[in-house]
C-alpha cells in the first residue's frame, strides 16, 4: 500500500522529475515529467499534487490515486466519514453530551 504522505513529499520536492509518479506506479506520466521538465511545468504541477496528497484523507488518496478497489480497502483505513457516522450513532444510542454542550 502505497503512503500518501510519501508520495506528497516527492511530488513537492522531486515533482519536476515526476518522482510521485513513478512511486504512486503511473510510470507514463513519469516520463512526461522528465520529457517536459524543462519548462518548469511539471515543478508546479507536482507541488499542487503533493499538496492535495497530502490534505486528502487515506480512503479517497487509496481509491483516486493508487487505483485501489474501495472494497479492497483495510478495514482500520480512518476517514471523516467513519468519524461522522460513529457520532451520530453515539447520538441515535442515547449519548446527549453533544445536546448538552449547545445548550
């Protein structure tokens, strides 16, 4: 399983040589970024990426980026939506510490 964090760095540090690429496996989008590195292009193009490689959750960089089937996914993967749905079913089992905290 590939990490987004490193794959982020690469793209921030080493993106105009499309390093992130080759790591995340998209080896002909690699060689796009040697072949036009000399416009300093894929320098910007790969800070952008590394950036939303970063701020992305684990689930989503899985699925878009390393082309992982959701259903193959590790169940231990956190995500937003595992956090949301656990708070409204502590609030639909009766916890009312988040009713108490707005009155």
């Amino acid at each position: 399983m590939k990490s987004k964090i490193v794959a982020g760095v690469l793209g921030i540090l080493l993106g105009g040589l499309g390093a992130h690429k080759f790591y995340l496996g998209k080896i002909g989008r690699g060689i796009l970024c040697i072949l036009f590195s000399w416009t300093g292009i894929p320098c910007i193009v790969g800070v952008i990426e590394g950036i939303i490689y970063l701020v992305s959750d684990e689930k989503t960089f899985l699925t878009k980026y390393c082309s992982m089937n959701p259903d193959d996914l590790p169940k231990d993967v956190n995500t937003y939506t595992d956090v949301e749905s656990k708070t409204e079913n502590d609030s639909a089992n009766g916890d009312e510490s988040v009713d108490e905290i707005k009155d």
